[in-house]
C-alpha cells in the first residue's frame, strides 16, 4: 500500500493530486526549483526537495534528480502530474528501477503511445515523409509531449523549414525531446477525445467523451464533458478506437485517446499516456476522483467491471496570464486576489466527490496553484487556474460557469477571463457548431474592449477619498475647479470629474450616492450600482474593470523613439534573425528575433519597413518586460 507519494510536477497540478493524497492519508512530497521555492505546491506538501535551477531543463526535467529526491524523503510512489515528464519512459523505468511505485502507465505503454509517431503507425498511420504542394496545409507537431507545444501550421511550402526549427527547438525547451513529424492538417474539425482507466486485470473503461474544440495556439482554452451533437453511433466508435488503443498497448491507469471529428468521421491523433489538464470534466460527470482510482490501480486493485452512469454536464475555462488581444502575450506579476465567488470555502459540491478541489459555490470548482499575494514568473506555463461548472444541462453547465468568471474577483496581471466569458456565450459554442477554427474567426470581437464607463470615474471617487481631497466632505460655496484624475483602461485616457453641489456629489448626471476609498455607489437614472475598488500602486479594479493611474505630467524618461521594440514580456533572446546587424535592410512583418517566455517562443517582427538602427540583445540574454530590443528606422525620404 502506497503511504507517501512525491510529485514530478509543480503548480495546480501538483496541488490537485496533493488533494486527494491528503483526503487518502497520504504524505506528501513536492519537489521545486528555486523560482518555485515559495510556490503554493511547495508551501502545501508535507515535505519539499529543492532542484537547484530555474530551467525545466535543470530542474522539472532532471529525472535523475527526481528520484534521489523520493528516496531521500522516503516517498514510496511518484506521480508524475502531466507535461515535464509524465509521457517519459526512461524516467518511469527510472522510477520503477529505485525500488518506487510509479503511478501512471507500463514504460513499455508509455513508449508504444507516448511517441505520436510510433501511435499513428500502431495504429495504421503514417505521418508524411515528403511534403509537397499537393499536401498543404500541414501541421509540424512534437512528437513527445503535448499542451500545443512544439506545433506549427505550414500553409506555404517555403515556410516548412522554419516551422521545423521553431519547433524542434520549443518541444526540446518543454519535453526534453526535439524529435517532431508533419502530418495533414485537417481544417476546421472538432478535438474530440475518449477518457479511458484501466487496471492490471483487463478492464478497461471508456469515460465518456470530451469536446476540446477552442482552442489558442492548438492548447485547449474549453473543454467539455460529454462532447455534444455526436451521434449514438460516432460516440461508441470513438469508445471502441480508444478502448483498442489501450488493448493493443496493454494499457494500465489514466490516459486519453484524441480524435479529430470532421464531417462525421473520426481521425485519430494521438493517445496522451498520462492523466490531462481537463480531467474534471470527466471527474464531475461520472462522480469520480481520477487520482484515486490512479493510486487504487497503482496498488493492484481491480476496477468494478462498469463504470459508474454518467450524469449531466461539465464545462472547463482556463484562466491564463495572458493578453488574448495582443497576440496572447503571457503576462507576469504579482497575483494579488483570486476568487470565483465572495466566500471561498473548501468543500464539496454533488459531483465533486472527495475534497480533490475547492468546490467555491454550488456546482463550481476551482482548481489552481496560486494562493493571494504569488508571484506569476518567466519560467513556466501561464495558466493561473481552472474553473469547472457542472449542472443537470449544457445549457446550465455553460450559464453557471459564465456566470462565475464574471463574478470573479483578479487582482492581477492582464488574464484571458472576458474571452473565456465571451466565448461561453458565443452562439456558435451555445449551439455546439464550434470547431477549431472558432479563434481564427472571432478573436477580433471576443477581444474588443468594452470598458465600463463609470469605472474611471468611481475610481477617481475612491482616490480623492484616500488621498484625502479637502473638497470631498460637502459642498462649499466658494466655487473651484472640479477635481480631476487621469486614468488609462483599454487602451485609452480618461480623466472623470466630479463637482460638489447643494445635493451631494454629482457628474455628469450621475449622483453619487456613497464614496469612500473601497466602496463607491452611483445613481443613473434612477438605477443604483454598486463599484468595489482595490488599490495596488497605480493600479486600480473597480468590480472586474482594471485601470491605471497616470501621474498628472507624462515622465520624459520614458518616451521611446519611433520604430523601438519593446519585449511584451519577461523571458529569455533564444534566437535572432540570421545576418541581422544594425544597417540591415528589413521589411515590416520580418521575424528579427525569438523570445522564450512561459515554455512558448514568441517572435519579435520588424514594426515596418525600413533599416536596423540598433540591436540591444543577443542570444541567451534575459530581458525585463519593456526593454528595448532594437530599432527599426523608416527609409529615407
């Protein structure tokens, strides 16, 4: 019997298998790299082991290093969470020949599926040897690993080796592993995919489908549990393929087999030998605790020969530090509040079962590996959090969950929450006509701002308060000039006013009913609405609206030159553009420059057309968010 398990992983997932360790009597062991060493995972576990790094390559990837640790805090299992490792199977034979439990599939397994080449041809398929013009488009695709890494869209044949290098190069900074494969690119089918379990005595179960269609940069944004509008006959097709997967394999534990459904039809993709991001899902659907039946089937136990019945819905978000409206740019920072409701208390909802998550209201999980106050760094994936929404119907599942981003309260970097909102109530996705496509063709709306227009000025209001505005008491009869702040949200400048009149505070038709510095209550037209503020430095959220404060005369210091690029992010200069030195010619839209920051590559283009004035980097250099890159100048006129 398994009495304490150390995880190869960090962040939500680390914290969520913790959960069920804990509810199980297990101790607990997190392993974490010195940007980790005050993360939530290793605040949370019994004990810690440190990996000197930062690097997934000298810390989350060291497997080596990872089994010393377990021995040395006497762990008796490994689990190994998703990503990183979890589809290695030198690291779980690592595991298995330290004397440990490994709490996941045979090596053998691993390596059969594990590899996306090696699955499509155990499977009948072959990825593409020779492309030509004929086979475009083409996806370049890792063939370790998953979560959208290591893959790239090739649409023009003069693109193939780029996308190859880029590739290789973000698969082996994420996985260990640079080897990736090119396969067709079937445009605009649904991701769909099997849950199946399985134990050492034969039984497999398929857990039903999931839907994971929305998608950005082919990681999954949504999921759902069942994949809706599948026929009868098209669902027990995809249980049958996957159930063969896992046979010819002799699967054991938790994994997924992936489908692209397209005009009725369903091509398979690839088998993910590990436990997925989008587990609870299934978790809330079928009333199981995935991790525990991981643990039951690592210590030999035999399923019950069916599964448990289905009920309801399911609807996964992931929250991400990201900027959706600009290239989905990872943000960093300090997370100051998070919560998906006004009281956050640890429980259980119906279809939650155990305490494997925070279950923050009725129906509504909350998954993550953040606590108030934690810092978002470089190094690591940017996705904050999950929210899960369950309910006797789509319909519900999807409204709940909607409901629930809005009314959550982050403090924070710039997160994906109004997309994930939006997307929710798209009509596409509430009539289940999406695809994988549905990005490509409404992130133009999704992400077109819509700031609340009282927001700056009840800011402003809570403002004058604390910084205590001799003119806020009551009105006075000696005229002055309305107080005004400026305020920068979406983009754009504000600068509310307010007046003091014989009646109260007033702006513009608007009465202000209450002001202090957390709380502000405002009448318009008879409707009055309430505005909570928080302050941290110079930015303010007012409800779910975030601004900043400009000081009242622009800094000179910080006036750019025309053409400078600017890093969007924090992370380090992999790689730069081949020949590239001041007084090279460049067009606009030229790639100049590769950024790594949060386990993907970002490209730095050319603003226009025009001469290199100035390059400030090279390679393997680590800049700040806002430093200058380099300087294109406009030609000569």
């Amino acid at each position: 019997m398994i009495t304490s398990v150390l995880v190869a992983n960090r962040g939500e997932i680390a914290c969520r298998i913790f959960r069920t360790c804990r509810e199980w009597g297990i101790h607990t062991v997190a392993v974490h790299s010195d940007a980790d060493e005050n993360a939530l995972h290793a605040r949370v576990a019994d004990a810690t082991v440190r990996l000197p790094g930062a690097a997934p390559a000298d810390t989350y990837l060291r497997g080596d290093l990872i089994v010393k640790a377990a021995l040395a805090a006497g762990a008796d299992a490994i689990h190994p969470g998703y990503g990183f490792l979890s589809e290695n199977p030198d690291f779980a034979r690592q595991v298995l020949d330290a004397g440990l439990t490994w709490i996941g599939p045979t090596p053998d397994a691993i390596e059969a599926m594990a590899s996306k080449t090696r699955a499509k041809e155990l499977m009948g398929l072959t990825p593409l040897r020779e492309v030509t013009e004929d086979d475009l488009p083409v996806l370049v695709k890792a063939a370790a690993g998953g979560g959208g890494r290591g893959m790239r869209v090739v649409r023009r044949l003069e693109d193939l080796d780029t996308a190859l290098e880029s590739a290789r190069a973000e698969a082996t900074s994420a996985f260990g592993d640079g080897e990736v494969f090119v396969e067709p690119y079937v445009e605009n089918g649904r991701h769909v995919e099997v849950q199946i379990l399985a134990d050492t005595h034969g039984t497999i179960w398929p857990l039903g489908t999931r839907d994971c269609s929305l998608q950005r940069r082919h990681q999954k944004v949504i999921e759902e549990a069942p994949a809706p509008a599948l026929s009868e006959e098209l669902t027990e097709e995809l249980h049958n393929l996957a159930v063969r997967a896992a046979r010819a394999v002799s699967y054991v534990g938790a994994g997924t087999v992936e489908f692209l459904v397209a005009d009725g039809r369903a091509h398979f993709l690839e088998m993910n030998t590990r436990l997925q991001v989008e587990h609870p899902v299934t978790e809330a659907v079928f009333g199981l605790d995935l991790v525990a039946e991981q643990i039951r089937i690592a210590e030999g136990r035999a399923l019950p020969a069916d599964p448990p019945r289905a009920r309801g819905h399911a609807v996964e978000a992931r929250l991400y530090a990201e900027d959706p409206a600009h290239h989905w740019t990872p943000q960093t920072g300090t997370l100051h509040r998070l919560t998906v409701s006004e009281s956050v208390a640890e429980g259980v909802s119906e279809r939650f079962p155990g305490r494997v998550a925070e279950s923050v209201s009725p129906g509504i999980r909350l998954d993550t590996g953040y606590a108030d106050g934690d810092d978002i760094g470089v190094h690591y994936d940017p996705m904050l959090a999950k929210v899960i929404a369950h309910a006797p119907t789509r319909a519900e599942a999807i409204r709940r969950l909607a409901a629930a981003l809005d009314r959550a309260t982050i403090h924070g970097p710039t997160t994906n929450r109004d997309l994930l909102a939006r997307s929710l109530r798209h009509e596409e996705f509430r009539t289940a006509r999406m695809d994988t496509g549905f990005y490509d063709r409404h992130l133009p709306d999704l992400t077109h701002p819509t700031p609340d227009p009282y927001a700056p000025l009840a800011a402003a209001l809570a403002d004058a308060h604390t910084h205590g505005d001799p003119r806020f008491g009551g009105w006075r009869n000696v005229p002055s000039q309305p107080p005004t702040r400026r305020y920068a949200l979406a983009g754009e400048e504000y600068e509310p006013a307010y007046r003091h009149t014989r009646t109260g505070l007033e702006a513009d038709g608007v009465t202000v009913v209450h002001a202090d510095a957390h709380l502000v209550v405002l009448e318009v037209d008879g409707v009055r609405r309430k505005f909570e503020v928080a302050r941290y430095g110079a930015d303010r959220y007012v409800n779910t609206t975030k601004l900043t404060a400009l000081p009242r005369f622009p800094d000179p210091t910080t006036q750019q030159a025309p053409g400078s690029l600017l890093a969007p992010m924090p992370g380090t200069v992999i790689r730069v553009a081949e020949g590239l030195k001041p007084g090279t010619p460049v067009e606009a839209g030229t790639p100049l420059l590769w950024l790594e920051a949060m386990k993907m590559e970002h490209k730095i283009t050319a603003p226009t057309t025009g001469t290199l004035a100035a390059l400030h980097v090279a390679v393997g250099q680590q800049v700040e968010m806002g430093a200058l890159l380099a300087v294109v100048q406009d030609p000569p006129t």
